[in-house]
C-alpha cells in the first residue's frame, strides 16, 4: 500500500534535507532551506508583512509567520509594527544583508539543480507540483475525499 502524504514528505526530506546540508557545508547550519525565499524578497522588494510575504512565496499567512519567527530567533529579520496594531513588517537584519551573496549562490545552484532533477524525469517535478497545486486549489481535496464517502461527486 502506497500512502501519497507520507511519500511526497519523504520527497521533501529529500529535496530539503540536502539543501540544509548545504548550508551546514558552507558553515551556516542554523539557515534553513525556507528562508531563503523571504530574504529574496525582503531583499528584492523591501520591508513586507507578514501576509505580503506569504503572498509573494506562497506559502500560507501561518506558514511565513512561522518562519518569520524562526528567522527573528537567528537574528536574519526584524520586525516593527505596522500602521494597524495586528500588522507586523518584516525587515532584514544586517546579518542577513551580510548572508546574501551565500544565500543567492545557494539559491541559484539550487535553481540549476532543479532544472537538472526536471531533465531527468519522465515529467518535470516543477510542472507536476504546479499543476497538482492548481488543480487542488480548483477542487480541493477534501471535496475529493468526501464524494468518495457519500459515495458521488460533490
């Protein structure tokens, strides 16, 4: 028996777990995969909200929350309140200003790795998980899960 969710986290142990490892190769092993994408584009854009970095990487409102905590414990942002009490914007610190070059490297290699691990495949992984991501979004799974145990389609 093959179970989809356990499978796809394995993936990501996989895809994750040696982008971690990279960063501890380069003597930054407290860097996660995951916050590279909100120094890019703090980095990019400037200061943001929470919400507009979720938006901008795509991960949920909880999720960028998360990793905006974490990044505040290593000192890679900070934040200031916003123009409503509820509102928190996200700046870089300076040591993440100094982590950029390492952190852009990391992030192009892992950009031509992926390319790479694409070209391998029977199908594009990238193109899978952007078509499985639009067609959840379009049919959730939940509704899917649901027409199975009423028995017919919702």
């Amino acid at each position: 028996m093959t179970f989809l969710g356990s499978r796809l986290r394995h993936l990501l142990e996989l895809l994750d777990g040696d982008v971690a490892a990279v960063y501890g190769d380069l003597g930054l092993p407290e860097i996660r995969p995951r916050f590279a994408p909100v120094v890019r584009v703090l980095a990019q854009q400037g200061p943001r909200t929470i919400r507009d970095l979720a938006a901008a990487i795509g991960v949920t409102h909880s999720a960028a929350s998360q990793t905006v905590a974490e990044m505040t414990r290593q000192d890679l942002v900070r934040l200031e309140p916003g123009a409503d009490a509820r509102q928190r914007i996200v700046h870089l610190t300076d040591r993440a200003a100094r982590l950029l070059p390492v952190i852009e490297a990391e992030m192009a290699a892992t950009v031509a790795a992926a390319e790479g691990l694409d070209a391998e495949l029977p199908y594009p992984l990238s193109r899978l998980v952007e078509e499985a991501i639009a067609t959840l979004e379009h049919r959730p799974m939940r509704d899917r899960i649901g027409a199975v145990v009423v028995g017919k389609e919702m």
